[in-house]
C-alpha cells in the first residue's frame, strides 16, 4: 500500500516551483488563482526572493502547500493513495490532496493559520529546541519538571528525535537539564516562537473559527492526523483534529508507525525536500521512500 506523505515548515527554498509553472499549464493556472486568493503575488516570493522573504511564517506556510498541493494535482491519476498524512502545516495538502478540501478553502485558511500563528509569535518571545539521542519518555519527564515557564514536546519526529517548545527562558532551562539527562544534542532553532504549545492559544482561537466554517468533504482515503495519529475520514472528526493540533504535539513517529501497521509499505513524499523520507526511514526501516518535487 502506498502512502503520500507532505512535508511542513522548514523545506522551502527559493525557486520552489518555478519548473512546474514554466512546464505545466495546470499548475500555472493554479498558482496564479493562488495569487489571486492571497492578494499578492507569492510566485514572485517563491520563484525569486530571498531566504529571508520565504522564512517569514506568512510566506512560508502558503508556499509550502502550493507546492505540495499543485505537484499532486499535475499527477493526475497517478496521484493514487490509499493513505496520506502531512507534518504540521503538511496536514492541509494532505487533505487537499485528498480531496477533502478545495484547492481555494486550504489556501485560504493555511493563509489565516500562518498569520494567526505569526502574531501568536509576536505576543511573547519564544522558541523551540530539537533533542537528540533522548528517549521520548525522558524528554516529557525533563519538561515536566519546568513548572514557572511553559516548556512542551512539540514534534515526536522519530526515535531519538523530539522538538520541545515554549518561552524562550522555559526552552534554555531545558536544553540545559536534557543535556545533563543525557541528550547527545539540545539545540534550539531558528523559529518564529513555540508552534504546537500552549503559546499558540490565541491562534487557535482565531482559526478555529475560520475552520469550523469551512466546508469539508470526506477524503478519498483515510488521513492520518498529527494529533490523534489514527485513520480518520470523518470529516467533523478531522476538523477538530485540525483545531488541536496548533496547541497539541506534531506525533510523526506514532502516525508512521500506524501507517506501516495499517499496511503502508511505500511512502512518496510529496513537495519540497527530502526530510520526511529520511524521519519515515528512520521509523520503518522496511519501508521504501520516494519523494515527487
């Protein structure tokens, strides 16, 4: 069984794209609808800017999806899963891909997630780490004991490799008793502020709205969410899941893990990067990964 699998913030580049406009005239039309529905042109951004234009959360997060979202449709029959999942924005051009949302509605609130998101960022500073060589167990036992300052696993990546998120004196206090319980690595990033933590309350108020009002369809196959990491194909069911997962964990490993148990024995990442199939490798060794950018 093949799984298709969607990358998230972090795998933009500049020129991400620019091939699939110049080559297909379906995705030209649909980034210049994107253009359209954002009221700029992000072509533009995605196809000649800076690093620095496309690390901003705004730009980041539509032109990831668009990527993502348009090399499956210019597949055409060929885009054929029986499951797919996405890594935190990753999600929405899963379910877009899926055909549980339009092209436009995705767009639309990835959009209101990333600007959502940034101004959460904006409230108080804050960061996120990434942990190295630290069972999970371990992990969530260090940040446990952080009581006067918000510290949380963000992203169960894959064995040996966890995020943790949250303000930016709860992050340093962290790294620095997950190095002396033996993490071979704590090295904080550079992020906006602490995604998937309590920190981002105030986003998930805002899109809960945008979400709960927007139409969804049932996909054409199961979809394996970050915040429950089972099938899901309810599409009221996949709305809240799609709420919580802005202040819930980004659980990868377990999403993969129940993949393979379900059957996956090929996973296509679909977008910028390679970094889902080297986490997918390090999950399921037997599994067999390709990517389609």
């Amino acid at each position: 069984m093949k799984a298709y699998v969607f990358p998230g913030q972090g795998a933009q580049f500049v020129g991400m794209g620019k091939d699939l406009y110049e080559t297909s005239p379906l995705a030209k039309e649909m980034f210049e609808k994107a253009n359209e529905v954002l009221g700029f042109r992000i072509t533009d951004l995605m196809f000649a800017g800076t690093d620095e234009d496309l690390r901003q959360t705004k730009v980041t997060q539509p032109a990831i999806f668009l990527h993502s979202v348009i090399l499956a449709k210019t597949m055409g029959v060929d885009f054929a899963p029986d499951m797919v999942a996405g890594h935190s924005l990753g999600e929405f051009s899963a379910l877009v891909a899926a055909n549980a949302l339009s092209f436009e509605d995705g767009l639309t609130l990835v959009y209101k997630r990333a600007l959502a998101m940034q101004k959460a960022c904006e409230l108080q500073p804050s960061t996120m780490a990434a942990v190295l060589a630290l069972p999970d167990a371990k992990v969530e036992e260090i940040c446990a004991t952080i009581k006067d300052e918000i510290v949380v696993p963000a992203n169960y990546n894959c064995p040996g490799q966890v995020v943790i998120s949250g303000s930016v004196a709860g992050i340093e206090k962290a790294c620095k008793l997950l190095l002396e319980g033996g993490a071979k690595r704590a090295l904080p990033l550079k992020v906006g502020g602490a995604f998937h933590s309590p920190l981002m309350d105030p986003a998930k108020v805002e899109l809960e709205q945008a979400i709960n009002s927007t139409n969804f369809s049932k996909p054409i196959c199961p979809v394996y969410q970050n915040v429950t990491t089972v099938a899901e194909t309810v599409p009221d069911v996949i709305k809240k899941n799609l709420i919580a997962q802005l202040t819930a964990p980004v659980k990868w490993t377990q999403s993969v893990e129940h993949m393979v148990a379900d059957g996956a024995v090929e996973f296509i990442e679909v977008g910028p990067g390679s970094v889902l199939q080297g986490l997918v490798k390090k999950i399921a060794k037997e599994a067999i990964t390709t990517g389609v950018q």
